[in-house]
C-alpha cells in the first residue's frame, strides 16, 4: 500500500504553515506526527496534493503551567502527555487517556493536536477534551482564537477549523483533587475504542463519550445528573440518550448503547471511589 | 553425550535476531522489475473490457497485460492445479493466474503491470481501466447451497464434490435406532485469514542463455512447487530451481501453488528480466488462501451412562471461487477423527464441497483437524449436559481403550491409532489446572451473583499427523506420496552436512536436526550444518507441512546415519583388522570390544572414506548416504488442554484467567521447540475462538481484510501458558515421534469455547458461535434472561 | 529530495520521493533490510526501529520527517564485536522467536520499553509490546525473555 505523490512543504514557522495552507487551500494538509493522516494515506483514502510538515516547529512543543490551566503546544507528543508530572498533578485523565491510545510507538510520534485536528469520534483524546472543559487555541491568517471543545467538533472527522488554520496549543482546566476515570473497551488492546467514557468529577462535571456518534460527544444528561449527586446507575441509565451510535463488525448500535451505559456508570464508580 | 531431550538454543536465532537473515523481499538482484496486480472489486463480475494504455504509458512502466495477453503468449500449458480430485465427478473449473473473461472473488486478478520500482508499479496499477458487468454473486456457504447464483457463470451448480465416508450403514442405524441419549448440534467454522507475519512474495531470476530460471519465493513447499510449475508452464523441471529462504510462517497459508509464482517464473523467462513481487497485507485476504469454513452437523447416540453407540456427521465445506492444491481434501483431512478419542461402534460422514464467489480456502493449520476436534469435543460436553454427568466424566467412560495404554488399535473410521494412553493425561492435566478448586471457585460464584462468572472447558483431542504413509495418500487419491529424503555426508574434515527434503518456516529443524545427528553419529550438534530449502541443494523432498517433518523427515534423517554407521563400521573393521561385529560404537568412536585401546573416531574415518587409500575391496568411496523413507503408519498425538476463562456478564467480555495443557506427542526431541510449538499453536485456537473471521458482506466483499479489523491478537489479551507432558512413544516410526506443529491448534477452540458455555450455563446457554465476541456473548445473555437490553 | 539520517552511528543519504516511507527508505535505499514489513496499517510492528532512542513504526513515517534525526535499527543493535545485545540474547535463550520475521520489531519495541520501564511486571511486558504481533509464539516465551532481559524473571 503506496500513498500517492504530494508536494513536500518544510514550514520553518507558525506562520510559514499557515501561508503555504492559505496557499494551496483545501489541497493541502498539514502532516504532524503523521499518525492519524499516514494510514489514510497508504489506502489513498487521502490524497492531499500537497503536504506541509510542522513536525520540526519546536515552539510547539511543551506542557507549561499557565495559572488556572495546563498549556500544552500542539506538537506535544502523547507520550510527553502520558508522562507529564504537571499535568498528572492538575489533568490526571488527560494522561490517562494519552496512556490509553494507540500502542507505545504510536504514543512516541502521535501529537495530541494532531489527534483532536482529526476530529476521530473513535479516537481517544477528544473526549478527554471534552470531559475536561478544554479549548484549543486556532491560528490562522487573521490572527489566533480559541476554540472551545464543545465547538471544535463539528462532523465525521470534520472541525470547526477553517482550511487555513491549524492548533497551536491546547489549555485543559486544572482539575484540582477530583475524581476521574477513563474506561476504554476494545476487544484488542492496540485497536480503537468499540466505546469509550470519560468522566472527569468536579463543580462542573464532564461525561464524553467516544465512538457513539459521527463526532465525539459529551453525555449531557449524565453531567447533569452528577451535578444533582444521583447515583451512578441512575446517572449511567441515560448515556446513549441522544447518540446515534455506528455499527461496524464489532458492534452494533444496540450493543454500543448498552456499552455506553456500562461504561458510564463503571467510570463514575471508579471517580467517585 | 546426549543432545536428544535436551533444550539446545537454537542454531537458527542469531541471524534472524540480528536481522541477516534474508527472507523474500529482503533479496535483491539488477534489473528486477517490479510486479503489481490489478485485482477485481467485484466478487463475480464479467470482464466486458481492459484498457491499458494510461497504465503501459504511465512512466516506469515496462509492460502491462491482460489475462488474454497472457494466455496468448502461451505462458501456461495448464490452469492452476488441484493435486486432490477428492471424487472422480469432482468439479474444478478452470483457474488461471490472471482470469480473463470473469472475476470470480473480490481480487481475482483481471491484469498485471511490471515497472522500474515498487510504488511506480503501485502506480500503474490504479491507471488500469477495466469495464465490469457485476453479476449475481455468490457472498456465504449458505448463499452456495441455496444455489440462487452460481459462482461460475458456466457451471449449473455451486456443488463441488460429494463425499461419504460411512463403514457399515446398518450399524450406524441401528446405534440411533433405540438410543438412550442423542445429541445433534450445528456448528460453524468460521472463515479465518492465516496472517503469517511475512506476507507471501515472489522474486523470479532468469538465465537468458542458461535457459533456466530460479524462484525465491515464501513458500513452504518448494519442491511441490517445482514439479508443479513444470507442469503448469510447460518449462523442463530441470530448468527450474526454487528456493524458499528464510520463511516467516506459513501455518498452511504457503502451501500452495499461486498464479503469482506462476507469473513470476513465465514473465521473467519471457521477458529475460527479473521479476519481483511482494503481497500487501490487507492484499493478502485476496492473493492469499483461507482457511476453515465449513458448517457442521454432528450427532451423537450414547447409552443411558452416557457411552457412545455411534456418530454421525455431516460437513459443508466452503471451497472459495477456485480449488487450489488441496482445497478439497482439507475437510477430509478431518473426516476420520470425528470419532476422537473415544470408542464409538459406529460412524458415517458425509460432506458437501460448495463454490462461493469468496477468495479459496486451503489448508490453514490443523487443515480439518480442528473443527473435527472442535465437533465432536463440544458435542461432547453436550452430551454430558444431556446424560447430567461432569464433562471429564462422560470422556473417561468413553476413551478408547477405556482410558488404558494402548498399540496399533483400530478405529471405526478405519484408520490405526499407533498408540495412547489417554486416562493419565486427563489426569494430569486436572491435577496441574487444579480442577476441583475451579469447580469450586466457579460453585461460589455462581452463589454469590458475581457479574465475572468462571467457566473451565476440556478438551481432549487426537490428531492425525506425520503424512503420510504414500499407499493411503494414494487410497484417498492425494497427487502425491508422503515419504521424505535425507542424505546424511560426512565431511573429510570430520563436519557433517544433512539434506533434507523437510523444509522449515520457523519450526528450528537445523537444530533439532543437528540434535538427531549428534546422538546418531557422536558428533557435536556444532558440527552438523543442515541444508535445505532449495531444490539446487535438496533435489528430493515433500516439504513441511501436517507435522509431517520430524515424523517422517527427521526419521529419514535418523536412518541416514544408521547407514553412514553401517558403511563407517565397515571401514574401522577394516582398518582395525577386526570383525565388524565385534565392535562397539560409543561417543563417535568404534572400538574393539574388550580392547578399548583399539579404537577408531569417526572423524578419522570419514577422511579415511574421503583419500579412500585403504577401503575394503568393492567398497566406494566417501561417507554419503540417503535414504527415502515412507512411513508405514501416520502418528496420532493427544492431549488434554483445561481453558479458564472469566466472563463479564455485563458487557460479554471474555478473558482468561489460564490455561493448561498437557500434550504426548511420543517421545521429544526438544522440549524447548516442542513448548514453543503448543503455545503458538494454542494461541492461533484460542485466536478463532474469541476473536478471528473473515467477515463478507452478501455481495461477496471482505469487510476486514487488513490487521486493524482481522484481530490477530496482541500480547495482552492471550492466555498465560501451563504445559506439562506425558510421554507415549509412537510405533509408526523408530524414533517414536509425532508431530507436534498442529496439536495446540486442534486443541484449543473447543477447550475455550467449552469454558464459555461452561460459564453461561447456569442461563441455559448452550452455543456461542466462533468467534465468542463480547457483542454475541452479551447478546446470548440479554437473551436468556428475557431480552431488554 | 535528499534525505540524510544517521543510522546505526553512521550519516546515511538518499534521494527519494517525498512519499517515500521510512521503511522502504531503509530497506530499498539503504539496504538494511533486518527491518521488516508485515502490514499496512500501522498494526503489527515489525517495522518498529528507534528515533532518537524512542520506538517507532517506520511504515507510518515518511523518509524526510526522519531528516536529522538518529536511528536505529535491527541491524546496529548488537555491539559489533559478534556478540549480541542482552535483549537478543534472552530472546535466543527463552525461545522468543521463531520464524524470526516479527522478531527484529519486537526486539526494538521491547529495547524501547526496557529504556522507559526497566523493571516491568509481567502485565506490563505485554502492554508495552501491545504494538507488535506475532503469529508463531503465542507471546509466552517473548514476554519471558523481555522478564529475563530486564533481570526481572519469575
């Protein structure tokens, strides 16, 4: 499985990127670690004319401390995320989650902006997006916005990223002491979830959910059911409510809602323990 | 010094750790052209036209054909063979490398392009227009037996063949007649992928002025595969060399005779270039055969304590699109051991070969012998359930033998058991898998409601292997004998080299090999270089497949020494002016009995036989001897696995928590391949149990064929692995081996499959299809229990 | 274009399409072919080499985004003197391996993992190697010699 040619653009900047996207519009894509675009590249399932590789934009890389939230560039690799002592002391399921994706090689190249760009309803690290009431940083040729997650998600493996935009950085909440959890099932450890949960506890609680819907998805009527302190089998009952869940050779739409409502409640009980 | 029994590290692992062994694609020669296929998107399709000309213009492009071009070059003489005409009104429509009026599968290779480089002929590939008329497709086994569409637009029927095999028909009656117990359950085999982890190439290299030709290629079997291609291009077998170096797996999947090989070796003699091709892996589910998929009818009859009167069964055998070497004997392979390991008076199988418009199936490790196993260890499990007995209960009051050693005992499938002793195996394996604190455990929490309820499946199987004894090849109408050749040489310089006609693919034979050598011959295993693989080196051979190498390949080997012996013995006599009765052989030397001074090592007379200065009169020189050996009698391994598993009630998960297997595979060379052998092999059983198909959609499209949907599992979900053994030595062959490739597969899906009905039982669950996944298991629990989800 | 890479302690140039992948850089142009290719979806591993110490597949990288960096390979792993690394040493002494082709991916994924982890539990061996496949071991004498390599056998 060989990708088809494409145009090869190095941006020695943010800027440079940006003006190279806004050159050749939706005919260009930019290539991070690459690991969410190679694949669908291989199966020419993606053929983008030309490719403009950020992968040396150092800048972008780093976790600081930025007062009431984690900043995280762009190119920050999920294994940085994984391992991170600041954001295990202030996101914990964030590196959770990092730790849940892919395999060990896949965490050494994949960014997380990369993976949330792509927007995979399967992927991982959208929900714990999500569920931390995080916000991506946009730049583009007018200048830089901040995309909240509720907004970033907009179809199936589409965002509310314009063609000539990309993630510089992503900024996650501090979640102080509160309880978390990430349940991920899968019938083989490397692949995809079938569904995922995410809970992060909190005066504001985040309930996302992942592969049960065209993009990822927050359960609403569970937060709010936290927020009111009911228990977790009750909170859990109305997870699938509202998705329209896919169905693949894995599972079908049925089976993925019951998943979801198992899913839930185990995370809840695991937060709130 | 005895290097039989022990676990020597073996010889092969330093070139494969440090990435210098070479396999197929890793061989490179100048000029080489680089070949890709243009495969059919449709499952039946009729081919109204091919345009080449943006591909033939497209740059790096050598050449691109049809299949019409190819056969009007005369590039073969003949389709592609099937050397097992199971009946004699067997059906086997034609089947060519590239197909040139109709596709048949998804895949079915329609043209072909040959380019400078790999991605140009990737490439070129895409730029191939072909014009399709889909056609009714015929997409299950099901779909074949209803017979709405016919895969081949040309014949009337899906029906391939038709096959009985029922000894004595009243008798059978008669055990149904007035049972006390009958059981009759459907089973389905799913359609599995092989996955060898090295994808199948091929890299032609043609003497133009030599006239011959070599093939590398990442096959199993490539003296099968000379003879055929001889016979398939018209080109003189002594013009073809193939050679198969380092293989990386094969489990069956490399056992056959593809139109790539076949392309490769035409193209390049043709066109005086090398030609090269390597398969994808998502390619693979279409150039690639597959393995398994039948259905199953089983029928048990059985006396009120629960033994068996008689079995019956019946098997629909999905063929694919085309017959490949052996696709229609796979399923028979089986036939004779739906009888397992017990003592049935009578039997009768029937079994129907059925067209599909999917890619061939073929022999995939086992080859019949796990979904015989897999039939008769559910259905036993089932009787059990049915008579109220525990599952080990109903097997001991029903093995052969009653459970006792026995030799060359017959059974009703008329075959020969060549030994077993299957009461202390299913003893032991209890024992180690402590059994009764599993029932236990499983007691509890069942009691308690826990949502992770325990299930513990037996499986006690025999299998047939070591093939085969030619005569019974031929009864079954097999294209081949089933001996093995090996020369056993020494060097003057006191080294030995053996050739062996078993070709392995990562199953160590240079080191078990060297092992057999070493003992024979008193000589370090260091000293013992093994060559194979490569017809130019080893003329003769039958290659590795159905456990067959140390059964019948090693024991030639065994015999070869025993020759070199016999002449070296002649020689020290000579030499010693001693009788050569009088001598003794021990630790590679001969000495004269009662004069231990008086000795001769081996190496001296190896250089002896080599100057031949002083041999006795008549005697020829060197220390070089052969030997072809046919086995009498195939081998028959057992065992008992004991699979545990826990299943998540809530989201029908199933995990292991262990499993257990006690083998006898007779007596063992190296115990450390031999553990190697059981663990993949169970892993690949358990692998169909719980998470491998090959899905199709109705239209006959593979909706999983790349590793990312076909779960070949990963380290984490696979069972951690108890083995213990007992020892019954065969007496097909002189060594008292059996095979043990296979035994870990046969083995272990019933095993697995048991545990997860042993578990959902107390919901009245009695079936789970293959594979268990979490969806069909929840599924059969939210069933049961009423079915709001 | 020109890509140069150090490989196995060496500076190693090629030209090649930008489309190139790393692995048929390496192998094809480079002609170290110990690094093998058994998918095409980023599912088995045995493509897996190091990037400045770190496990990589190397069929889900192209060519030039590995400009600069420091490589390793199957082939640079063992010290040179004939001898083999400790983890191929344990691999051969536990019978990790057996037709060889995942073996060389499994031996940089788990070299990777032993960097990161030098003392892992036995769950944690088959985490970390989630990404490899193998089709002839089962896994249980791989995740054995990866205990034995890191001193950690039961």
């Amino acid at each position: 499985m060989i990708p088809a040619s494409f145009d090869y653009v190095k941006a020695d900047s943010v800027d440079a990127a940006i003006s190279a996207l806004r050159e050749h519009g939706d005919e260009a894509k930019l290539l991070a670690g690459g690991h969410s675009l190679i694949p669908l590249m291989r199966f020419r399932l993606a053929t983008p004319a030309v490719l403009v590789d950020i992968g040396r934009l150092d800048d972008l890389v780093g976790i600081a401390d930025a007062g009431d939230h984690v900043a995280i560039g762009a190119l920050t690799r999920h294994r940085a995320v994984e391992t991170s002592d600041l954001l295990a002391a202030h996101a914990p399921l964030l590196c959770h989650v990092a730790s849940q994706v892919g395999d060990p090689q896949v965490r050494h190249r994949g960014t997380l902006g990369g993976s949330l760009a792509h927007g995979d309803p399967a992927s991982d690290l959208p929900a714990a997006l999500l569920a931390l009431r995080g916000s991506v940083m946009a730049k583009g040729p007018d200048g830089e916005r901040e995309i909240a997650a509720d907004d970033l998600f907009t179809g199936f493996l589409e965002t509310a990223l314009a063609d000539d935009e990309m993630i510089t950085e992503i900024r996650i909440p501090k979640s102080g002491d509160a309880g978390w959890s990430y349940q991920k099932f899968n019938r083989r450890a490397q692949d995809w979830a079938i569904v995922g949960a995410a809970v992060q506890l909190g005066d504001n609680p985040g309930v996302a959910l992942v592969n049960m819907g065209v993009t990822p998805l927050r359960a609403e009527s569970v937060e709010s059911a936290l927020a009111d302190g009911v228990e977790a089998s009750e909170a859990a009952a109305g997870a699938a409510d509202g998705t329209e869940p896919p169905a693949d050779l894995n599972a079908d739409a049925e089976y993925r809602s019951h998943l979801a409502r198992v899913l839930v409640q185990r995370a809840v009980d695991a937060a709130r323990s | 010094m005895t290097a039989v029994g022990t676990r020597l590290l073996r010889k092969e692992d330093p070139k494969l750790l440090t990435g210098e062994a070479a396999f197929v694609d890793d061989i490179t020669v100048p000029g080489q052209l680089w070949m890709a296929m243009v495969r059919s998107p449709f499952a039946h399709a009729r081919i109204k036209g091919i345009d080449t000309g943006a591909a033939a213009s497209a740059s790096g492009v050598y050449a691109v054909y049809t299949g019409a071009d190819l056969h009007d070059m005369g590039l073969w003489i003949a389709p592609l063979p099937c050397a097992w005409p199971v009946t004699d009104d067997m059906v086997n429509p034609p089947h060519y490398p590239v197909t040139i009026d109709e596709a048949r599968h998804v895949g079915d290779v329609v043209a072909v392009v040959l380019a400078e480089g790999r991605y140009a002929a990737a490439d070129a590939a895409e730029l191939v227009d072909v014009d399709y008329e889909p056609l009714p497709a015929v997409g299950s086994l099901g779909a074949a037996m209803a017979g709405d569409a016919t895969a081949h637009s040309d014949l009337g029927s899906n029906k391939c063949f038709h096959w009985p095999l029922i000894p004595d028909p009243d008798a059978l009656d008669a055990a149904f007649a007035d049972a006390a117990h009958t059981v009759s359950a459907d089973f389905t085999q799913q359609r599995l992928i092989p996955a060898a982890m090295e994808p199948r190439g091929v890299l032609a290299v043609p003497s133009v002025f030599g006239g011959d030709v070599t093939l590398y290629s990442a096959t199993q079997v490539p003296h099968v595969l000379r003879v055929m291609l001889a016979a398939t291009t018209g080109l003189p077998e002594s013009k073809i060399r193939v050679v198969a170096p380092s293989v990386g797996g094969g489990f069956g999947a490399k056992l056959n005779v593809n139109g790539d090989e076949i392309l490769a070796v035409t193209l390049a003699n043709k066109l005086g270039r090398a030609v090269r091709w390597t398969e994808s892996r998502t390619e693979a589910a279409f150039s690639t055969h597959q393995g398994r998929a039948q259905r199953q009818h089983i029928e048990l009859a059985a006396n009120a304590d629960g033994k068996l009167r008689g079995v019956r069964v019946h098997l629909d055998a999905d063929m694919g699109a085309y017959l490949m070497l052996i696709t229609p004997g796979v399923p028979l392979l089986g036939s004779f051991l739906y009888t397992g390991v017990y003592d049935v008076p009578a039997f009768g199988f029937t079994c129907d070969g059925w067209f599909t418009n999917l890619t061939p199936t073929d022999a995939y490790r086992g080859a019949g012998r796990p979904e015989a196993c897999y039939a008769i260890e559910r259905a036993m499990d089932l009787l059990a359930a049915e008579v109220g007995i525990r599952p080990e209960e109903i097997r001991r009051r029903n093995y052969l033998a009653g459970g006792d050693a026995f030799e060359n005992l017959e059974v009703p499938s008329t075959l020969v058991f060549d030994s077993g002793h299957y009461g202390p195996n299913l003893d032991r394996a209890l024992d180690l898998a402590r059994y009764d604190e599993l029932r236990a455990e499983q007691a509890k929490r069942r009691a308690d409601g826990n949502p992770k309820q325990l299930g513990i499946g037996l499986c006690t199987y025999v299998e047939i292997c070591g093939l085969a004894p030619s005569r019974a090849l031929g009864g079954l109408n097999y294209g081949a004998g089933g001996w093995e050749h090996a020369t056993v040489r020494m060097l003057p310089t006191g080294k030995v080299e053996v050739v062996s006609g078993s070709t392995p693919h990562g199953q160590g034979h240079e080191t078990t090999w060297s092992q057999i050598v070493a003992d024979k011959l008193g000589v370090d295993p260091a000293d013992v270089e093994v060559l194979h693989s490569d017809t130019a080196v080893s003329p003769l051979g039958m290659d590795t497949y159905g456990s067959r190498s140390l059964s019948v390949g090693g024991v030639a080997i065994a015999a070869a020494c025993d020759k070199v012996l016999d002449k070296a013995r002649q020689i020290a006599a000579h030499s010693m002016e001693a009788n050569p009765d009088d001598l003794e052989f021990d630790s590679g030397s001969f000495s004269v009995a009662g004069s231990p001074d008086r000795s001769v090592t081996i190496q001296e007379i190896a250089f002896g036989a080599f100057t031949a200065h002083d041999l006795p009169d008549g005697m020829e020189p060197n220390l070089s001897e052969a030997v072809t050996f046919d086995p009498p009698n195939f081998a028959f391994p057992f065992g008992t696995h004991v699979a545990v598993v826990e299943v998540d009630e809530d989201t029908g998960r199933v995990e292991f928590v262990d499993y257990t297997g006690v083998d006898d595979c007779g007596t063992q060379i190296n115990p450390m391949i031999v553990e190697g052998q059981l663990h993949g092999g169970i892993v690949q059983g358990v692998a169909q149990a719980l998470w491998e198909e090959a899905c199709y959609d109705a239209d006959g499209n593979c909706t999983n064929p790349s590793l990312l949907d076909y779960l070949v599992p990963s380290p984490v979900e696979v069972p951690n692995i108890t083995l213990d053994f007992t020892e019954t030595p065969s007496t097909s062959n002189p060594l008292g081996v059996k095979g043990v490739g296979e035994a870990g597969t046969i083995g272990s899906a019933a095993a697995v499959i048991n545990a997860v009905c042993d578990a959902l039982s107390p919901h009245g669950i009695t079936d789970i299809d293959m594979p268990a996944t979490p969806q069909r298991v929840w599924r059969a629990i939210n069933d049961a229990k009423g079915g709001a989800a | 274009m020109e890509v140069t890479v150090t490989v196995n302690g060496r500076s190693r140039s090629g030209d090649v399409e930008p489309r190139t992948l790393l692995v048929h850089f390496l192998r094809d142009s480079l002609g170290l072919t110990g690094t093998n290719v058994g998918c095409d979806t980023s599912s088995c591993g045995a493509c897996t080499i190091h990037i400045d110490g770190e496990s990589v597949k190397s069929c889900t990288m192209f060519a030039v985004q590995a400009a600069g960096t420091n490589i390793t390979t199957i082939e640079g792993l063992a010290p040179g003197d004939g001898t083999l690394h400790p983890m191929q040493q344990a691999f051969m002494e536990c019978h990790g391996l057996q037709c060889g082709y995942c073996t060389p991916g499994m031996v940089m994924a788990a070299t990777s993992l032993l960097r990161e982890n030098p003392h892992p539990t036995e769950i944690e061996v088959r985490e970390g190697l989630e990404g490899n496949l193998c089709r002839c071991t089962g896994y249980h004498n791989i995740v054995k010699s990866v205990m034995t390599a890191a001193g950690s056998a039961s």
